[in-house]
C-alpha cells in the first residue's frame, strides 16, 4: 500500500486517508456496538484505503492519470 500512496504522490494525485480505524469515531468501545477485534476483514480493509478527491477541480485527465497508475501498480504488484 505505502508502495502505490508513494506512486500516486510521485505523480501529484492529491490522496487522503479517512477511514483509519475499523469503528468510527476513535475512542467507540467496541463491546458497545458488538464489534469484536479480529472479527471481520474491516481491520485489513482501513489499512489499504485511500480516498481519491472528489472535487468540481477533478477534470477527465485527473481521472485517466489515476486510472493509468492504478493499472501500472497493479502490474508492479504482481510482478513482485
């Protein structure tokens, strides 16, 4: 992951991260809303989310250049 956020930063593709913790907000006990550690993917899923912006700034381009990295890294990724 630190891998594809460092492509993307390469290239000025703006990220953001915000969904850190598999139970928002931090500090929820999570015997309060049934959620055991460990008990689903959730805790896999934040550590490999990134946000893309979603902005009126966002043209077509920005779109295809993420698209590209997107394609690159995935074949970086399986080459390794």
């Amino acid at each position: 992951m630190q891998r594809f956020v460092h492509l993307l930063s390469c290239n000025r593709v703006e990220l953001s991260v915000w969904l850190k913790l598999p139970v928002h907000p931090k500090g929820t006990k999570l015997r309060n809303v049934f959620y055991e550690k460990g008990s689903s993917n959730a805790e896999y899923i934040v550590q490999h989310n990134v946000n893309l912006p979603t902005n009126l700034k966002i043209r077509e381009k920005d779109a295809a250049t993420f698209l590209q990295l997107l394609a690159r890294y995935d074949t970086e990724s399986i080459a390794h």
